[in-house]
C-alpha cells in the first residue's frame, strides 16, 4: 500500500509525506535524528537517545517547569480578562493568525493520528540501534565548552582546532602503522576563521581536548555578529541560494536566558543579508516565535530592510512521543506550534525573466516532529531545497546556527554546539 511505501521512505530518509492525494499533502513527519543521518553523516551518527532528551516517556524536569509557567500566566491573564472584555488590537491581530492556523495544524495532528505504523515508530524514536557504538565518554563529568565566553576572551584568536584527516591510501601492515593512524592533523584558528572540512566524509577534530564530528564538506565560521560581514563573498555569484536564520530573540524566558544570549530586534536589522545572496537569489527561512509585536516587526521592518519578499509561512508542530501534542492548541503563551517565514531575496544580476523562474512555494506546510534539546530546531533544509533559486547544487547558511550540516556553511558564536563527539555513535 501507499503507506507501506512511505513508511520504508521514511526509515531511510526521515521524512513522512502524508498521502499526496488529499488536502493533507501539505503536512509531513520528521524524524531529525533519521534526516541528519542520512544527509549528513558516513561515518558517524546521531545518537537518537541523545537528540531526543525532552518530550519523551518520563520524568522530565524541563516539562514540569513549563507547565508551572504555562499555569502562572493563565492565571495572570484570568485576572487580566476580568478587567478588560475586549482584546486590544494586537492581540486581535495575533488571535486572527492563530484562528488561521487552528485548522491546518488540528488537521495534520489528525492524519498523523490516522497512521498508525509511523505512530508506533515514533514511540521508538529514542531507541539508539545495537549495532552502532556509543563514543563512550563519561557523560557525568563531560561538561559542554563555552564557545561563547572563549570566544569572547583577548587569547581567542590564539584558540585552535585540529582537523583529523584519515590516511587516504591505506598503509601496508609492514609499513608499522595502524589501520586507524591519522595523518598530521591540520591545525587552524577555530575562532574568526573559515574552518572546512574538506573530504566527502566525516572527520573528527580536536579543541581543548574535546571532540567534535565535523560532517563532510561543512565549514563553519565561529565569532560574534560583529564579525558576520567577514562572510561576505568578494563575488555575488559566490552568494548563497538558501539561508535559513534562527535568531536569538528576546522572550523574557529564563530558562532561554540560561541556555544562551539574545539580542534586541534592531541587531537584526543590519544582519547583510542581500549582500550574502547569490547573483541568482536566494530563499530566506526565518525561525519566530509567536509574539505577534516580533511579527510585525518582521512584516513591517526585517524584511523589508533585508530586501526580502515575504512569499510563505510554514508551520512546526511540536509532538510527544506518545502522539499527543506539547501543549494545549490554544493556550495563548505556550502554543504547541513554532512559525517559519519564507521569502526571497533578489540577486543582483535578477532580471525579471530569471524571478519568475521560481518555483511556487506552497503555503501553509506543516512540519510535525518531537522537539529535541531546548531551542533546537529541526533540519528543514531539504524540505526547502526544491524552492531554493539559482544553480545546484545549491549553496546554503545558517545564521546563528549551533550545528553543522554536509555541504552548508553555519555560523554564529557556537556553532559546534551539536557537534560535539558525546552526541555522536560510530557507525
Ligand atoms: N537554530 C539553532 C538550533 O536549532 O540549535 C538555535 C539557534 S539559537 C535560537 C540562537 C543562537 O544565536 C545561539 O546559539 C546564541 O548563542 C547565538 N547568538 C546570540 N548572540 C549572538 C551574537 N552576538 N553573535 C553570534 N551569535 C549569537
């Protein structure tokens, strides 16, 4: 059956389309973990049980928290509505998107429901498979790096990271060397600097004795906003076609502030995205949240100051394991739901015969997937990929990105954050 078949897709690619036949062709299932593994990575892989540490089967403190949160605020607004009946005008507006968007999203949990193979997979998603080893390093003791403060330190320029290369010819035994030697590794600033890994595989690298798995041909570009403008290409046909964007935006949330630093809108505002576009244009996905002041904001100032056109917005919609959603549909501050904004950005050398050349987006697509670590969002590059201008294959960013994909260059002040080894099993 159909389902049959995209069930098997799915095992392999990560990525469930619902039947296309229906008015549900517009929603499709994520595994994250399954899509990176095989995008990304030959010779290492994702390890499910780490990816998946929240929202699954349990006891989780984060969820608890939350929930104490989400109560507080319902509470406040209860006694909010007891003084005023009527909505102000933002809240209007912001209620009008949600009421919008109920359908769509109350539809897509719906179908997923209805498949009940993908159901029973998604209660196994956090399995990690027997055959694959874990890295083995002790957990307990292993704290993450902060790229953030080293960063930021008079010594980072002087901070470096050694690239591993595996032998490409294997030696011989009487040679006295080891199957699993290493060439000298290539030793390269890791802050401020361009670092690629240039091999088609995965190659482990070294920084403070701690390892990383950089996927192939990745590049990562490790500093602060102020020294994004260093990405900018000497040529526009050296542009970038897609560029996917995950701010840090302002919330007030505590718990965000602990995890890492946000920034006020109007650092946003000179972030060069036309000048990191291609000659041929590029695809803009912009990650926000649901305050309806960040999306005027975006509608009425980012994007125009960007030179971006709003073409599409797609929805992400959060799941437990279990098959339930995150949260309520309509709790009004904790929605179950994350927005992407899409648009493009012409490039230079656009005439107006190459724009139209773009293929449609499709509006109002829904992404269904289980949330990883806080903040995390899912890998939606190649579900972008056939609206993406320009030659291929195509070349594409993420701005304030905390990991690394095959191909893709990332950046932001700590983009290794999902690389390190302890994420990772060998394959
Ligand atoms: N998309 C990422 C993911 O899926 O894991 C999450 C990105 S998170 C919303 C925003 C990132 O921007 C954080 O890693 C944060 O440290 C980084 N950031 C904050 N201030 C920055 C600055 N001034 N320069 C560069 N990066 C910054």
């Amino acid at each position: 059956s159909s389902e049959d078949s995209e069930m098997s897709k799915f095992l392999n690619s990560g990525i469930y389309r619902f039947d296309s036949s229906s008015s549900s062709s517009n929603v499709v299932f994520m595994d994250p973990v399954r899509v990176l593994n095989s995008s990304s990575y030959t010779l290492f892989r994702v390890s499910p049980s780490l990816y998946y540490s929240r929202f699954f089967f349990g006891y989780s403190k984060e969820k608890d928290e939350e929930e104490t949160r989400v109560s507080l605020n319902s509470k406040k607004r209860k006694r909010k509505q007891k003084k005023s009946y009527t909505l102000n005008e933002r809240e209007r507006s912001a209620d009008q998107r949600h009421q919008e968007a109920r359908p769509l999203l109350l539809r897509a949990h719906e179908v997923l429901l209805e498949a009940k193979d993908l159901l029973l997979s998604i209660r196994n998603l956090k399995i990690d498979d027997d055959s694959s080893s874990s890295l083995g390093i002790d957990e307990e003791e292993d704290s993450k790096q902060s790229f953030i403060e080293l960063g930021s330190v008079f010594q980072a320029p002087f901070y470096e990271i050694s690239l591993y290369y595996p032998l490409k010819t294997k030696p011989t035994e009487d040679a006295g060397y080891s199957l699993a030697q290493y060439v000298e590794p290539k030793v390269v600033p890791i802050f401020n600097n361009l670092v690629m890994n240039e091999s088609f595989d995965d190659v482990e690298a070294e920084f403070l004795n701690k390892r990383y798995i950089l996927p192939g041909e990745s590049c990562f570009y490790m500093s602060d906003l102020e020294q994004i403008h260093d990405l900018i290409p000497a040529k526009t046909d050296n542009g970038f076609n897609l560029i996917v964007i995950d701010p840090p935006w302002e919330n007030g949330s505590a718990s965000q502030k602990s995890v890492y630093p946000t920034l006020p809108n109007r650092y946003f505002l000179s972030l060069p995205i036309k000048q990191l576009t291609h000659t041929e244009g590029a695809l803009v996905a912009l990650w926000v949240t649901n305050r309806e002041k960040l999306r005027i904001f975006v509608e009425k100032e980012l994007f125009p100051m960007w030179g971006v056109s709003y073409a599409a917005v797609f929805y992400w919609l959060k799941l437990r394991a279990d098959g339930s959603l995150i949260g309520e549909l309509d709790l009004f501050h904790h929605r179950p739901y994350e927005c992407l904004l899409l648009g493009y950005c012409h490039g230079e050398g656009m005439d107006s015969k190459l724009r139209s050349t773009f293929k449609p987006l499709q509006e109002n697509q829904v992404i269904i997937s289980v949330p990883g670590e806080y903040s995390r969002k899912p890998p939606v590059g190649k579900l972008l990929l056939d609206y993406v201008p320009g030659p291929k294959p195509s070349r594409c960013i993420e701005l304030f990105a905390r990991e690394l994909f095959a191909g893709w260059t990332s950046w932001g002040n700590e983009p290794l954050h999902f690389q390190e080894s302890t994420y990772f099993m060998k394959k």
